[in-house]
C-alpha cells in the first residue's frame, strides 16, 4: 500500500513518476499515452469509460504476477490501477494538474482493497516547469491613439507578431470548448431526426455526423458539382445518395495543456471501410476540404492513407480476421496524410486502408466525404462489386478507358485488392 506519499511528475508532461509506494510495483516512471492507443495495446479488465483523453502508463508491470500500473481519470477523478485487474487501485479527486512552480498541496488518495487513505504528492519528473513565458506587453498607446481616444471615444490596437501565440492558444481551448459541448448535447439528443436540421445521426459526437442531403441544399450541391467525376470512372452517373459524412476533427488535447505544439501524431490504426466486410457497397470515397491546414502544424487531423493499399489482396483477405483482433494487423508502415485545400477533393477507392490523424492545431479539421457507387447499383444485386477484390480497377471502367486511351492499361493481374459490401453504399464507415 502507499505508506504516506506519493509523489507523481508533471501531470502534463509527458512523464510522470511515482514514488515512496509501499508496494515498490507502483514506484516508477509513467508515460503519456493516448487512451484510444493504450486501450489498442493493452489487455484491459477495466472499461475506462468516460476517461479523458490520457493515460499514463508504467514503463514495467507491476510483478512477475501483475500486468503494468497505469494512471488514470474517470470524470475528472484520478485513479491508478494495474493492467490485469478489473478495479482500480486508487483513487484521487483533485489532483494540482496545472502548477507553475513550487511543490504541490499534498491530496488524499483513497485506497480500494483497504480502508484509508494515502497521502500524494504530485510534482515535476524533472526540473518544475518554468512560470509562463514572460509576454512582451503590448507598446503604450502612441499619441495618434490617445488623440482618436480623444475625439472618436475608441481605437483599435492592431495585433502585432506576440499576439499570434496567444490567440492560437486561446483559439485552440475555445475549440475544445465548443466541441465537447456538441458533443454533449449531441450525446444527449441521441438520433437527432427530430431536430430542425438536416443532421440524421452522429454516434461518435461532432466526429462523423450524417447528414441528410435532401435537408441540406449547400451539400447537395456540391455533390452536383463533384459528381461528374465519379461519373468518369463509372462511366455512367452516380447515385445520389441519402446522406454523406461530416467528418470534424476537433483540436486534441485538454484544455490545461500547454505543450500541444510539441505533440506528434500518435494514431496508428488504419482501416478499411465496411467494418470488414469486404466488398464494402460502395464504389468511391470522394472527400471534399472544408478547412485549411493550419500554419505550422504538424498534425492537423488530415485523411492519411496507405498508398497502393487499395491492391494488397493479402490484406484484403485477411483484414476481417486482424480487424476481429483474431490476428495481427499487418504492418503497413507510416500512413501518407493528404494535404488539401478548402474545396481540394480527394478521390479514394473503396479499398484503400487509411486512418486520420490526430489534430494538434488550434483549429477543428473538418472534411466532408460522399460515398458513391454507380446508378444501376441500386437496381442491381451487387453483381457491379463482384469482382473487386480479384480486380480493383473493375468498378471504374472509366479508369480502364482513360488509362488505356493514354499509354498504359492496369491489368487485372497487377491489381490483387479488395473492396466493399452490398447493400447500403453511402455512409458505410469503415474501421
Ligand atoms: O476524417 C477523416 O478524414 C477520415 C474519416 C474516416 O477514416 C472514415 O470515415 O472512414
């Protein structure tokens, strides 16, 4: 047990450390993880629900008997628990996450398996992290100012380069902001088909919405203006389909979190549209840029993608079972993140692997996907995917024409992927 104190690094860097455990298991260093990556990579007994965004996780398990520990926070109160077991250890409810300097207000812990309680301490693993940068004020108003000041009643101070920072910061936390709230009130209307919107369903909060193109004009036309080019690999029109996917990347991160400039992308698990089965009803993955890449950023939460993965029928075949955790997911090396423009389309087949990353920007990414497949599919049994993962290039005869019209025609043989299901085409989410 913890006998009197623990003392646990920066909360917010990316290492924390325990230490003066009674049970030496618990006295380590700690690594910032991201749930969604320490849930894919761990056993876990316990269902972290309503966790944040970070764990921190032990560098070793606990014993010879006992998985790793890990730190955790479930509506905002701490716990540590082990890898292994069904029930955290400890718990705390207030730990000082944010502290510029100085040591920390000793916090009860209270103990699960035995009555009690621990005292803890949390400080930096390192050296305490420095006061705020100290700002440059902005300049005193000049006399032109003071004058308008004088005779209009207001004046503008224009932003000057030390503002940039600041408002970047202060932009990223309101972001946060505003989306953990849709994504509570999404959360809480459920299947929104009553709202006076044309939202229709949206399971993973401002994530992906489905949106109900009849009910929304703007998007039913930029499906006007985009279709013609599934129409050329089809070689016949598209259909409209019922919905497309607003798909929104909020800034990641906390909202106390100082060093997400620093932060890399970290998501590692690609997919495959249609939740393994293969094919997978549609025949086009169109992605429309409703927003720009950030200055500067390295992460921005852009559609990354497995290049030439579209052909990997040795993936195609076995993607349900790795999918299933049956198997290991194949290693398909760094993804490729696809920069756009506002108005940029992307044009993906149905079987490329892709993922998206995280955003470590200020802004939200967001991005809206139409899934098509040719007109006739709809009348027909499904008989125009049949052969897609034989032969990929099958379901865009366009692509077949154009490229042998030009020098150099894909054979069926060059081309070992995958595809789709039958059945609902647009909308169908992979993963
Ligand atoms: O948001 C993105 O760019 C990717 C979304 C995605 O992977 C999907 O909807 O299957």
């Amino acid at each position: 047990m913890f006998s009197d104190s623990i003392c646990v690094g920066e909360l917010l860097g990316e290492k924390i450390q325990v230490k003066h455990a009674d049970e030496e298991g618990f006295n380590q260093t700690y690594t910032r993880m991201c749930v969604e990556e320490f849930r894919s990579t761990h056993e876990l007994q316990q269902k972290m629900a309503n966790c944040g965004q970070w764990v921190y996780v032990g560098e070793s398990p606990f014993n010879d008997q006992l998985g790793k520990p890990y730190i955790w926070s479930q509506h905002g109160e701490w716990k540590i628990a082990l890898v292994g077991e069904s029930s955290s250890r400890y718990s705390c409810c207030q730990l000082p996450l944010c502290f510029q300097s100085g040591e920390p207000e000793p916090r009860p812990w209270k103990r699960h398996r035995t009555q009690g309680e621990a005292s803890v301490v949390v400080q930096p693993l390192d050296a305490p992290r420095p006061p705020l940068r100290t700002l440059e004020p902005v300049p005193d108003l000049d006399a032109g100012a003071l004058q308008q000041l004088y005779e209009k009643g207001y004046v503008v101070v224009k932003a000057d380069r030390g503002m940039s920072d600041v408002i970047n910061d202060a932009v990223r936390l309101s972001n946060i902001l505003i989306y953990r709230l849709a994504d509570t009130a999404l959360g809480a209307a459920g299947n929104s088909a009553n709202w006076d919107m044309p939202l229709l369903r949206s399971e993973e909060g401002t994530t992906n919405i489905l949106v109900r193109l009849d009910k929304a004009p703007a998007l039913l036309k930029l499906l006007a203006r985009v279709a013609p080019l599934a129409e050329q690999l089809f070689q016949e029109p598209a259909e409209v389909p019922k919905v497309c996917q607003l798909a929104i990347v909020a800034p990641e991160g906390d909202t106390t979190d100082t060093t997400w400039k620093d932060m890399v992308d970290k998501n590692a698990r690609y997919h495959i549209d249609g939740r393994g089965k293969l094919p997978n009803g549609f025949g086009l993955l169109m992605g429309i840029a409703l927003s720009e890449k950030p200055d500067g950023a390295a992460s921005w939460g852009a559609f990354a993608c497995h290049p030439g993965s579209h052909r990997n029928s040795a993936l195609q075949k076995q993607y349900k079972s790795q999918l299933k955790g049956k198997i290991s997911a194949m290693d398909l090396g760094h993804a490729t993140p696809v920069v756009l423009r506002p108005g940029d389309i992307l044009i993906a087949h149905p079987l490329l692997a892709h993922r998206r990353t995280q955003n470590w920007s200020a802004y939200p990414r967001m991005q809206v996907y139409f899934r098509l497949r040719p007109r006739s599919a709809a009348m027909g049994n499904g008989s125009w995917q049949a052969n897609v993962l034989e032969d990929p290039f099958s379901i865009w005869p366009g692509l077949r024409h154009g490229v042998a019209s030009s020098s150099h025609q894909p054979e069926a043989g060059e081309s070992p992927p995958a595809v789709v299901p039958a059945g609902q085409p647009a909308g169908a989410r992979g993963s």
